[in-house]
C-alpha cells in the first residue's frame, strides 16, 4: 500500500509518499507561503528536487498541486491516484479524547475541533489539511495521528497541576505533552536494541530539535514528560524558554510595559537559545561561537545540556532506575557537543559516553562504552514513517 503522509501548518504543508511493503520514500516535498504566493519544493526519489512557483490561494490548491507532481509524467512516482491507498495526517493536539491514532470520520474532525484553543495555531491547520485531501480524494480513508496520544497513558500524579481542580474538570488543564509520535518510534526501537520486550524496560528519550522534550517510557508506555498544556513547558529550547518562575510573566510585564500576549511573545519566539546567546537558535552557529571563544555561547550550550541531564535524572527517580537514554532529532542526531555535555551529568546512572562512538550524527549507534551499567543510544527518528505504520494498521 501506498501511503501519503501529510503535515499541514498554518502557511505550509509538508508531505511524504511512503511504499508501506518496502518502506521506502517514494516522494516528499514541501509547499510554502499558502495564502500569500506559493512555493513547493518536491522531490521524487532518484530525480532532481523540482522548485515550482505557483498561487496557493488555499490549502486545497496546495494539495491539488501536490497531487498533480506526483502522478506528473516527468516528476511523478504514480500514474494515478487510485495507487494511494490511505492519508495519514499528523494532528497535534488530541487532548484526552484521544489515547491512540484513529480514522477519520466527521465524528472524530467535530472532536478534533473541540481541542482548537488547547493547540490554537496547529489543530486548525491539521483539520483545513485534512478537510483539503477529504475534498480532492473521496473514498480514500483518512488517518489522524495524535502528537499528544502516546502520552495518554500518563498517570493522574504526572499530569495534574497544582491548580484548583476545576481548571482540569472546566477546561482541561493538565500536562499533555507533544512529540509523541516521534518519542513512540524512538522508544519501540531502543525496547529491540534491549532484547524486544517492552515489560521491565526504562527508558529516557530525549528528542532534540529546535522544539525539545524528554520522556519516560516504562514498560513501552509514557509516563511523564517535560512539555505540558503546551510545548512551552519543560527544557530550554530553540526560542522557547521552557521551565520558569510563573511570576516572571508579570514582573516583565511590569518592568518593560508589556501585555501578556507580547510576554507570551518573548517566551515563545525570543527566548530559549536564541535569547540567552543573543546569537541564534541554530546550534552548529552556537557551537562555532563557543569554539572562537564565545563565552555566553558556551554557558548557553551548557544551560541547555544541564536542563536536560535533570530531566533525565527527575525521570531515572520517577522509573526506579534506567536501563538506555536516547538522543534523537536534529540536535540529538547531529550534536555531539551536546550529547556529551548531557552525558557527563550521567554518571550517577553508569553511563559514560564513549567519544570515538560519539564522534558521528544521523546513524543509530551506542554511544556509551563497553562499561557502561545503562545504554546511551543514538536513535534517528523518522515521525513520517512512524504516521504511515500507523495508518496501514488501522486501514487494515
């Protein structure tokens, strides 16, 4: 079967076509600027990337020229659309309607809906691509694939706030967190790199990137994770600030004249590593400052890497011990600055990072030595992959 996975933000929808036998990428591609003027990068697999300008006016014109490039003569990889089978859509936020991946029927969308104000900027895109690929493939299931439903089998004492319980009861507040999807594949790997059974097993993910969150999975299951009612909750991230004294909010408010929106702002587009090494959020930009001696650029790549090490040491207490952390996305795969910074903190848990194992990025490899009492493992994620398994196995 062949699977078209699709992602769909505000303004841009990325997209994936998957052979589910082989599991190879047949096509991806990018559409950017919907509304405004359009641009989509597609790239079929063993062709040339093609850039194609063209009005996107709409979403469903953004998908209708996805469809078109990939049953185009020259850049396509199927004559017709008859060949796909299913659409996985991944949907951010889920809230506590939804523990597992489901199809999508007017039922399941009118629920998604309901979660809007829990993910305002996200769950309206998801539903505007879903409703798109609905309009331009009738009778082909569709697929929705929760961000926040990997993290439903969280227990009452990991997810509650410390608030009046009628915030929880009226309108949902607790911790949901995000990344499931990729904290879900990452997790099922490292269970087979441990021997293949999920009962007994502990483990730490620590998903990297420019948003970031780490996870407990004990026994295969989410038990508690850094993000919360929303993904500004937990480590210092690319511009998010992460974990802070609530009371900031309004000191900065009082002291640089600012409504709660424009705080919100700060927290979560000038914070994080961009606002603390007034450099940036890309860390290969931080990395070259630190190495020509930049000072706050080595205190923020260390901030970062110490909030993670607590994660992980808060969430080896929470499991009774742990047995494999794992680093994944593009910091985790691809820092090994970083990596090291964290596993240095680790050595209460009998994990040391071996640096020639450690001196790689993107590949899956054991980073910890020979020695080491607990695994650290170097897992790259791949959450299109993750949407289109899903979706073979709830259309079969």
């Amino acid at each position: 079967m062949k699977v078209l996975v699709i992602n769909c933000g505000s303004s841009s929808l990325k997209y994936q076509l998957i052979d589910s036998e082989t599991e190879e990428v047949l096509a991806k591609g990018l559409c950017e600027r919907i509304g405004i003027d359009g641009r989509l990068t597609h790239k079929p697999e063993g062709k040339d990337k093609v850039v194609i300008d063209a009005a996107m006016p709409t979403h469903t014109a953004a998908v209708s020229l996805v469809l078109k490039e990939l049953t185009d003569k020259e850049n396509g990889v199927i004559s017709s659309l008859d060949e796909i089978g299913a659409v996985g859509h991944r949907v951010v936020h889920g809230g506590e309607k939804f523990a597992c991946s489901t199809l999508l029927t007017d039922e399941v969308l009118k629920a998604i809906e309901e979660c809007n104000d829990l993910a305002p900027l996200h769950n309206p895109a998801n539903l505007i691509g879903i409703n798109a690929c609905k309009e331009l493939m009738p009778g082909v299931p569709m697929v929705g694939v929760f961000d926040t439903a990997f993290h439903q089998t969280m227990p009452k004492k990991a997810y509650l706030y410390g608030l009046p319980y009628e915030y929880y009861t009226k309108y949902g507040v607790r911790r949901y967190g995000f990344h499931g999807t990729s904290h879900s594949f990452v997790s099922k790997r490292a269970i087979e790199l441990l021997g293949g059974k999920a009962e007994g097993t502990r483990i730490v993910v620590c998903h990297l990137g420019n948003g970031a969150s780490v996870c407990a999975v004990k026994d295969g299951k989410s038990i508690d994770t850094s993000m919360g009612l929303t993904p500004l909750e937990g480590l210092v991230m690319g511009t998010r600030s992460g974990d802070i004294d609530p009371a900031i909010i309004e000191f900065i408010a009082q002291k640089e004249n600012l409504t709660l929106s424009e705080v919100m702002n700060v927290l979560n587009k000038k914070s994080g590593v961009e606002g603390l090494s007034g450099i940036g959020s890309d860390f290969r930009d931080l990395e070259n400052a630190a190495n020509e001696g930049n000072e706050q650029a080595r205190t923020t790549q260390e901030v970062f890497s110490y909030r993670v090490a607590k994660y992980v040491g808060a969430y080896a207490a929470a499991m009774g011990g742990v047995d494999a952390v794992v680093f994944t996305a593009g910091i985790g795969e691809n820092d090994s600055v970083i990596r090291k910074l964290v596993g240095e903190h680790l050595a209460f848990l009998g994990i040391k990072i071996d640096d020639e194992k450690n001196n790689c990025r993107g590949v899956e490899r054991i980073i910890s030595t020979d020695d080491s009492k607990a695994l650290a493992i170097l897992i790259p994620t791949n959450e299109e992959l993750a949407i289109a398994r899903e979706t073979v196995a709830l259309v079969k």
